[in-house]
C-alpha cells in the first residue's frame, strides 16, 4: 500500500531496529527506509539478517545488518558502536525484538519466564540505556538542542489477561513502563522522546503464527470491530508517524494499533 506520508519525511535519519531482520521489525525498517532513513537491523539469526538486508538494498535503501543478542550488554554496546561507525550517528532507536510462545503458567518454569523477560524488558533497556548517550541532545553527531527518538513495540496483551501469555503479559507490561520511565527522566533532560506502538493481532507475523488461535481466522468477524486482522503495514505507518517530527510533542505514549480489539466483546 502506497504510504501517505511524504518520502523524505525521515531524510538524513539514522534508525536502529532490534529484530529488524524479520515480522514486523523488518516492516518497520522498509518503511523507515523508504520515508528517507539509513537503518542498521540487529538480529540474532546471520540467515535472516542477510536475506533482510538484500532485500532493502533491492529497493535502494541504505542498510547494515549486525548480528547480535539484546540479552547481551556486550552485543548491544558492539551493535550501536557499529552503527554509529557506519552512518555517524542514531536518530531513532525501535526495540522490535522478542520472545513468544504459548504455555499456561503452571508448565512455565521460572526459567522460561525470565527467559522472555530477559529478551522484551531487561533487553529494551539495556538497548536504551546503551543508545543513550548518541540519542542525547549534544551527543556524537547531533546538535545540542535536539535529542533522538525511542520506539518500544509492546502488545495489548496485559490490558486485561490473556491465557497461556503470564510471561510475555508481565514482560509487556514492563516494557510499558520502561517507555514511560524513560520520556520522563529522558524527555526533562535530554529531550528524548520515548514511545511504545501496540499492535493487535497482525498478519503474516511470527507471533500470528506462533500464538494464533485458528478461531481468530475463523470468528473475528464475531468480534473484532474492523471485522480484519492488522498488517505489518500499519505498525509501520504508525512507527513512521511517532518517530518522524509529525509526532514531535508525543512523548511516554503508547499507541495501540489494534483496530479497537482489546476493549471489544462479542455482540449478543
Ligand atoms: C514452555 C518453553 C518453551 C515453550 C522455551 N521454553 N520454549 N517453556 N513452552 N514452548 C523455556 C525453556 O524450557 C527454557 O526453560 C527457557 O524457556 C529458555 O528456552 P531456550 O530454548 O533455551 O531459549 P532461547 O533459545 O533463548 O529461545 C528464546 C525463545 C524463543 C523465546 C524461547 O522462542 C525465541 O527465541 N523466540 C524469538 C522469536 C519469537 O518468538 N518472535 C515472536 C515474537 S511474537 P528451562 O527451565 O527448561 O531452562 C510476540 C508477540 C507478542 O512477541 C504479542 C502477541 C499478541
């Protein structure tokens, strides 16, 4: 779908994508890319980053693939020196990695729950807290009174409760609030804007994939108030928007892109 934004809305841009080389990470790069940004995408799997990145380039985008673990200081501090090596500085750093899988709680080991924890809460801070000092106002490649932008992808998952996802509920959740810590301190200091975007249930995504009942196919209809199922597309519109200068007084939010789920019901 043609993008009603400007092209050049993200020119001379530097973004950084954790899980930037699959789902909905690698959607947001595309468009990152194709609104004027260089990106660099972080991934775990060499495979799928090297697919990624010769897929951007196929489009003209400038792009650096680096392999990595969010759950590893020593990864994230490699990643963001290489991007800043690459492209000399960081705009705009989107914290898309991270870990799923269905399990009541009573299956769950302690273990497993850290384990995504690890990847979606400690692992968006530690990015964060490592991106800091080149996102700052004043900092390596920037001037001293504009600061960069944050985009944390969350989930809807934790607004109510939802079963077999007590691991990756408390991970979001956490994740949330970390967007919320962080426009604060942040935002007051460094002018920083911190966001989070939460889709709903999105298309042709590993976590459609992994968690998606059939049912949601079958009976959305029955309850979801757009009668569809999110596009990859639209988390990236609504990434472009926030971090672009469209959203430049948005600050500790976190937009659901859900097409109204999480607060319907079925109809009588
Ligand atoms: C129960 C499980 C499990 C499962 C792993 N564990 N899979 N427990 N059911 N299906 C437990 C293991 O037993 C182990 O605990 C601990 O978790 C760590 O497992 P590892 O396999 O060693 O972890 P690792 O290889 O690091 O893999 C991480 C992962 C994996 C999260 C388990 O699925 C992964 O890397 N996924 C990344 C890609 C992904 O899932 N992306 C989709 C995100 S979708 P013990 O106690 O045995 O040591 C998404 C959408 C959210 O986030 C919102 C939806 C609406």
């Amino acid at each position: 779908m043609e993008s009603p934004f400007k092209p050049d809305i993200l020119k001379g841009k530097v973004a950084l994508l954790t899980g930037g080389g699959s789902g909905i990470g690698f959607e947001i790069a595309t468009q990152f890319g194709k609104h004027g940004a260089s990106v660099a995408i972080m991934g775990r799997r060499k495979q799928v980053l090297d697919s990624a990145v010769s897929t951007l380039q196929s489009q003209g985008i400038r792009v650096i693939g680096l392999e990595g673990d969010v759950r590893k200081k020593e990864d994230a501090m490699r990643v963001i020196e290489s991007t800043i090596k690459h492209f000399g500085r960081l705009d705009i750093l989107v914290n898309a990695a991270a870990g799923n899988f269905l399990v009541n709680a009573e299956d769950l080991s302690p273990n497993g729950f850290r384990t995504v924890m690890d990847i979606d809460s400690v692992g968006t801070f530690t990015m964060c807290h490592e991106a800091l000092k080149y996102l700052k106002k004043g900092g390596p490649g920037r001037g001293p009174s504009s600061g960069g932008t944050i985009l944390n992808i969350s989930a809807t998952l934790h607004y109510t409760a939802s079963w077999y996802q007590i691991h990756v509920s408390a991970a979001k959740a956490a994740v949330d609030s970390i967007t919320r810590s962080l426009a604060l301190e942040w935002g007051t200091d460094y002018d920083i804007r911190v966001n989070g975007i939460a889709p709903g249930p999105i298309g042709d995504t590993a976590g459609m994939s992994k968690l998606a009942p059939e049912e949601i196919g079958k009976k959305r209809e029955e309850y979801m108030p757009l009668y569809k199922l999110g596009e990859k597309w639209d988390i990236a519109m609504a990434a472009v928007y926030l971090a672009s200068d469209a959203g430049k007084y948005i600050n500790g939010t976190t937009l659901i892109v859900d097409g109204g789920l999480w607060l319907s019901r079925p109809r009588h």
